[in-house]
C-alpha cells in the first residue's frame, strides 16, 4: 500500500468514515456528545499525523485505532451511564411523583438515517449495531473489554488486530473478549427478546404515523391501541419507569396531556422516533424530547423519552417550532 502523498486531502479521505466512526465512539461511551467531541479529537489526531501514516494498514483501521484509544482515555474519567429501566423497579401505576435524578450519567440516542430506499439488511444491521438495550448492556463491561468485544464482533476486525488496538498480546485479547461474552450474556436483553421478528418498514411507519396523531390530538384510546400490554415507558433523567398500560396512559393523561404539543418524525438507534415540542401558553414551541420507539408485532414495545434540551443539535431539528 503506498503512502499518502500529503495530508491537504485528509478531510475528503477520511470523512467516508465519519459516520461508522460516531457509531463505534457512541457504543463505547454511550453519550452521542461524547461520540461527536471524540470523533473530533480521532479526526485531528490523525490529521495532525496523518505525514507519519506508512500505510501498513488501511486508514479505515488506522482510524479505528486512534478513535478507540481516544475512548479508552476518555473513559477513565466517566462514570458508567445508565437507563432508568437499569436502576430499579417500574412504577406500574403511573402515580408516583417524577423525580429528576440529574447527577446520574445517563444514555443518550444516536440520530440515525432514515429509512428511505434503504437495504432492510443494512437498517437491521445498524438497529442490532445501536439499540438502547445493548448500549445500556455494555456499560456493565469493563472499558477494554468492551473495546475488544466491539472491535471483534461488531466492527469485524479479528482478535489480533484488536490486541494491536489496545497493545495487548493475542491470549490477553481473546480473555477479554471472553470474559466480556460473559458479562454481556448476563446484562444483555433476552435472547427472545433479541430475536422478536421486525415488521416491514411500511407497517413501522404506519404505527409511527398513528402514534403523531395520538400523541397531537391527547386521544389516550387511540394510543391504548398502539401499545403492547408490557410496554415500558422510561424519561431519564427522570429516575421513575413506567410499565403496562394502566402506567403509561395515566402519564398521559395526567402529565402530558397537559400541555400544547407538536412532533416531527425522526429516526434515532436504528428505530422511528420523534421530536417533540411543548408549550404552555401562547407562542412559538420549545424543543422537549427525542422519544425513541420500540416497534414489534405492530405494536410499541417501549418508548425512550430523552429530555434532553442538547439534543435539538444532535438531530438537526429546531429548538423552536411555531404552534401548528
């Protein structure tokens, strides 16, 4: 392989790789802000040495390197993030007072493509790739073996490849990766749960339509009908869960109900998800919530409800919307 010539062209090379490198950093960290400031950092790192790039290896791998050792660094300072659902037990009335647990670090979404003319296989692989359950099972993962096990089994790089990642010998990388199968086999969903068939894109977009129009028009019987009977309902930072019906509705018609709203579709961790805005009197509308929906056998399975004001940026949507 020859060596690059110079590094004038290092943005246009290695911006292909942009997008599969915030995925790697977001798996790692769990945060989409911390994946976009250490891509960031892998992007000038490499660009700061990319006239000492020998071309050993291709730069898709030299790149992966520099980004997982960035995430190693970062780690050592970052406590592990969470989901309320991984905290405690559900609240299956709906009746408990929310309280907002803000010192806890908690997972955040990825926005993700749409699916529009996509490959159904290359949407499963970037769902089974981001989902909130795996993101939230590997924070139980030690910091290295969670970068071996990702490096291997997601990304596709080999087990001697990924001890060249960390510096470690090829027995010290195959027992990470060992004991990380563990661990996650342990903290990781349920294998039925895993494996639940997907529905086609246009029945997904279909219960994403019928959940718009529950959601504007406060109708919680056209809701009721979108829902699994063991749906979970979870807002971090609000530490409270909700799961089944009697909860989720109760939410509704208590609390959400209560405001002016408005929501656009969007698509977050592989899956349909919305924008939300809120407000309480006249006027324009504020950002709210990204909320990630679950969608098997037709129905919602769980909603993700990230109350999280950043992430307007993160999905490229308006942190105002005038009311409709």
């Amino acid at each position: 392989m020859s060596v690059p010539e110079t590094s004038l062209g290092f943005a246009e090379i290695a911006d292909p790789y942009r997008g599969e490198l915030l995925a790697h950093c977001y798996r790692m960290m769990g945060s989409v802000h911390d994946a976009e400031d250490l891509v960031q950092e892998t992007l000038l790192r490499a660009w700061r040495g990319y006239d000492r790039f020998d071309g050993r290896s291709s730069l898709r791998t030299w790149l992966y390197r520099i980004a997982t050792n960035a995430c190693l660094t970062a780690l050592q300072s970052r406590q592990r993030r969470a989901l309320p659902s991984g905290l405690g037990a559900p609240d299956e009335a709906g009746t408990l007072d929310l309280e907002r647990a803000e010192t806890v670090p908690w997972i955040s979404p990825l926005r993700t493509a749409p699916p529009d003319g996509a490959d159904p296989a290359q949407i499963a692989t970037i769902r089974e790739g981001t989902r909130l359950a795996l993101i939230a099972a590997l924070q139980h993962l030690p910091a290295r073996q969670r970068a071996v096990l990702l490096l291997v089994e997601v990304v596709g790089f080999d087990v001697p490849e990924a001890a060249r990642f960390l510096d470690v010998s090829y027995p010290a990388a195959r027992s990470l990766l060992q004991r990380a199968r563990a661990t996650l086999k342990d903290a990781a969903p349920s294998a039925d749960a895993a494996a639940r068939p997907l529905p086609p894109l246009e029945r997904e977009a279909d219960v994403l339509a019928k959940y718009l129009a529950a959601f504007e028009a406060a109708d919680t019987a056209a809701l009721a009908l979108l829902l699994r009977e063991d749906a979970i309902y979870e807002m971090p930072p609000m530490a409270q869960w909700f799961r089944g019906h009697a909860a989720i509705l109760h939410h509704h018609e208590v609390r959400v109900w209560s405001r002016r709203r408005h929501a656009v579709a969007t698509w977050a961790n592989g899956h349909p998800a919305i924008a939300t805005y809120v407000g309480s009197g006249p006027g324009p509308l504020a950002f709210h919530a990204i909320q990630v929906l679950e969608i098997s056998e037709d129905l919602i399975g769980r909603i993700v409800v990230f109350l999280d004001p950043t992430l307007a940026d993160a999905f490229g949507v308006p942190h105002e919307l005038a009311a409709p």
